[in-house]
C-alpha cells in the first residue's frame, strides 16, 4: 500500500499525545480548568458526570505532581 508509508512518515514528527481518547482528554483538561476556578467539588462532579474513570480523576485533582505532561511545539 503506497499511502501507509507516506502517512507513517507524517506521524513520525508529530509529538505523541499521551491519551489517545481525544474527548476524555479534553474532558480532564477542562476538570483541571474548573478545579483551579470553581474549586475541587465542581471539577470532580464534572468529571464523574462526563464518565472519566475514577483513578484518573484522583490522579488529575487530588495530585498534581502526578498529571501526565504533553509534549508542546515549544519544547
């Protein structure tokens, strides 16, 4: 299949993103949003409402050392 390479090649440079679920990724940045704005209780029902599993909504809220970190262009 001569598009299979071409499309390796391209995702070759691409920073890998740690969670490949797209939406529950975006889910937990907008928990860690809500949590430094309306406090712990909001984020972590926003969280379970969206149906974010609950080891990772311990992880991302109650330790902050121990968020995944994404790689940005920056870097």
């Amino acid at each position: 299949m001569a598009g299979c390479r071409r499309r390796k090649l391209q995702r070759k440079h691409k920073p890998p993103l740690r969670r490949r679920d797209v939406l529950t990724r975006f889910m937990v940045d907008l928990g860690i949003h809500y949590l430094e704005v309306l406090g712990l209780d909001k984020a972590m029902h926003f969280l379970r409402k969206h149906h974010v599993p609950d080891m990772v909504i311990q992880r991302v809220l109650s330790f902050p050392q121990y968020r995944r970190r994404y790689q940005t262009l920056d870097e």
